[in-house]
C-alpha cells in the first residue's frame, strides 16, 4: 500500500515540476541576446564619446547634444538591465576597438573640427543603431522585451535626427 502511494505523489512531483520548467525556464532566443549585447555596447560607446564631448566640444549645441547622449544611453542602459542579468549577460566595460580608435582621434582634436568629427560619428552610430532597433522589434517574440526595444528605437531616432540637423549647422 506505502508503495503505490509512494508511486503517485511521485508522479504528482513530476508533473507539478513538469508545469513550473517551462514558466521558469523561459528558453532566451540567441538573436535576442545578440541584439542586447550589441545595445549594451552602443551604449557604453556613446557615453565615452560624449563623455569627451561634454570636455572638448567647442560648441555649446554639440556640448548640450552629448551631456543628452550620456544621460539618455544611461537610461536605456538601465531599462535593458533586468533583461541582461536575466539572461546572464555580462555588460560591457569599455568601447569597442573602432569606438577606442575614434576617442583617440577625438581626443587629438580641438574646436570646430572636433565638434564635426563628433558629430558625423554620432550620426553614422545612429543611424546603424536604428537599423539594428528597428529589426529587434520586429523579430523578438518576447513582448516585454519588444516594448523596451521599442522604446529604446524611440530614442536612437531622436538622436539620430538631433546629430543630423546638428551636422547641417556645423
């Protein structure tokens, strides 16, 4: 009798455990993670361009532009962050290569020429980042996350559109 009871709550905990896996182990798709991976880095890139900007920037439009790009890339950093320590991604601590490369030329630079060098790589970031917002949203299948990516897109336009009518003007 001790056994056959013994073989159903058995079977009971299997099943129970069998309905809570799959809430609990929500299967992350790789082109999500690519993506956040990717986000995380324009972040840091933008922010240690504009970092230098706020120092070096002649012009008080492309000044007031990066003290903006720090701010906003900080905050989309932390509305990705839940997503990042959700699946296990480890955030970024410097620029890339090409993003180290640019701040060393950057910071070579004074006066107009800076703020132009700045400027057009902002918009060339930008714009790149739009593309890559832009196909996330459409691609993901997590709702959450699309409603952070789509919001993330929000803000990468309004940046690329505020560098390009800076560009026009410098």
């Amino acid at each position: 009798m001790l056994g056959s009871f013994q073989k159903v709550a058995s079977i009971v905990v299997v099943a129970c455990a069998a309905a809570v896996i799959p809430v609990v182990a929500h299967a992350v798709d790789d082109d999500d993670q690519k993506f956040l991976a990717k986000a995380a880095q324009v972040d840091v890139n933008e922010i240690k361009l504009s970092e230098l900007a706020i120092e070096k920037a002649s012009n008080p439009a492309v000044k007031a532009f990066a003290k903006k790009m720090v701010t906003e890339h900080k905050m989309m950093t932390a509305s990705m962050k839940p997503f990042a320590d959700s699946w296990g991604l480890t955030p970024p601590t410097g620029a890339d290569d090409d993003h180290q490369q640019e701040w060393q030329k950057l910071n070579g630079l004074t006066g107009n020429d800076f703020d132009k060098e700045y400027i057009d790589q902002m918009v060339s970031d930008h714009a790149k980042a739009l593309d890559a917002f832009t196909s996330e949203a459409k691609d993901t299948k997590d709702v959450k996350f699309r409603a952070t990516v789509l919001k993330g897109k929000t803000k990468v336009a309004a940046h690329k559109n505020m560098a390009y009518d800076l560009k026009k003007k410098l």
